[in-house]
C-alpha cells in the first residue's frame, strides 16, 4: 500500500478504484456494471479476512468516486458505512504516529457523513 496522507484519496489503492471506475463509465458501463467489474478485479483479495484492510480501501475508492459523479449505490454506500464503523482500516494507521491516525478517523467520519447525506 502506497499512503502520502490521510485523505481519502491519499493512497494507491482508491485512486486506482477510482480511475477504473471513471475509465469504466467512460467506456459506457453504468454505475451498476462499472461497480461490479471493481470489485469483481479485486475479489481474490477479499477471500482472506486479513484484507479487510484492503476491501476497506477499495469500497472507499469506489463509493468517493460514485460520491464524485454524484450517483452512489445503496449497496456500495451500506458496505463502506459497515467497513468505516468495523475500524478495520485503521490497523493500517495505528502503526503511524498519533496525530495520522486521529487525522484518518476524522476523514472517515466525515467521509461517512457525506455518504448518509447522499441519495
């Protein structure tokens, strides 16, 4: 994982999500299609229940992207909000220092509030 700062897209894997996902619709997928095409590329790394981490990152990436396009998925928008509250991704920033990590839980709560207020 390749991680420059606390931010959503602050990191290899949702700005890779996100990319795939704005290329898919380019190609002319729906939202639907292009949502299930990204999780069906990273679906090998959700097998184990050590990638939590790394599901984390990918629906974070994916539901950004759809709040960019202004179009979030209700089943893209539930799992993101359950992988937040899980905390599972934050065993990524505990090995940071103090400050990264409660700067990451400010930007998921925020981040989760942006997603509820989404329709």
């Amino acid at each position: 994982m390749g991680a420059w700062g606390t931010g959503i897209f602050d990191d290899d894997t949702t700005c890779d999500v996100r990319d795939d996902y704005f290329d898919l619709l380019a190609e002319g997928l729906s939202a639907e299609e292009a949502s299930k095409s990204i999780l069906g590329s990273y679906h090998e790394e959700f097998d184990d229940e050590e990638d939590l981490e790394v599901m984390t990152l990918v629906y974070l990436g994916l539901a950004g992207a759809q709040l960019e396009k202004n179009h979030v998925l209700e089943n893209i928008k539930i799992k993101t909000i359950t992988l937040i509250d899980s905390g599972a991704e934050l065993a990524l920033w505990e090995v940071s220092n103090k400050e990264d990590l409660e700067e990451r839980k400010k930007v998921l709560a925020a981040f989760k509030q942006k997603l509820l207020a989404s329709s």
